[in-house]
C-alpha cells in the first residue's frame, strides 16, 4: 500500500491560543512574518493539519468537526491559501507519524 502525502504545519510555523482572547480567536505564528489571527474555522482546519492525514481526509475531517457549518470548496480555498502562503505543506509521512510503518 502506497502512503499518501499528509499536510503539516511548514517548518517555523505554530499555532497558539491565547486562553484570555475570545473562543473563536487564535493566532499562527509566523517564524519571519509575525502573527496572523485566525476564525474559529481556520483553527479547526489548521489543527487537523498535524501530518496524521491526507489532504482529502483533512477536507472531510474539517467539515465534520465544525457540524456542517464547512463546506468542501470552502476547507479547499483555505488550504491552497494556506500552502501559498508557507504556512502548511504537503508530505510523505514519516516514522513519527506513522509508528507502526518499518523505517529501517
């Protein structure tokens, strides 16, 4: 069975949450650039994109954590803003991820 790509935050980009700010705000670090403030659906996509799923289990995965409220297109526009922007890439999975996978 071939693994397929699996999306990541890019290296020197982190999510945080300020736990004082309002529930539906967050913000993504960026390593050269700042900050940015993220919605609540911008979070819930971002956080599935931990390297454990593919870009099309992430897309079905986003529309069920926000109960409908995602549509397809809409977690698709988001995540091809995102990978232009350099906040997300799209990898083959490693040994951390996959712990049952033989790397040696």
């Amino acid at each position: 069975m071939v693994n397929p790509r699996t999306v990541r935050l890019a290296p020197g980009i982190a999510l945080s949450i300020d736990l004082d700010a309002e529930p539906s705000r967050a913000m993504l670090s960026l390593l050269r650039t700042g900050k940015a403030h993220l919605n609540r659906h911008a979070l819930t996509i971002l956080e599935l994109c931990d390297g454990s799923r593919s870009r099309d289990r992430l897309i079905v995965d986003a529309m069920l954590h926000s109960a409908g409220a995602l549509k397809a297109a809409d977690v698709i526009d988001f995540l091809d803003a995102a990978e232009s922007r350099g906040w997300i890439v799209e990898a083959e999975p490693t040994c951390e991820d996959e712990p049952f996978t033989d790397c040696t």
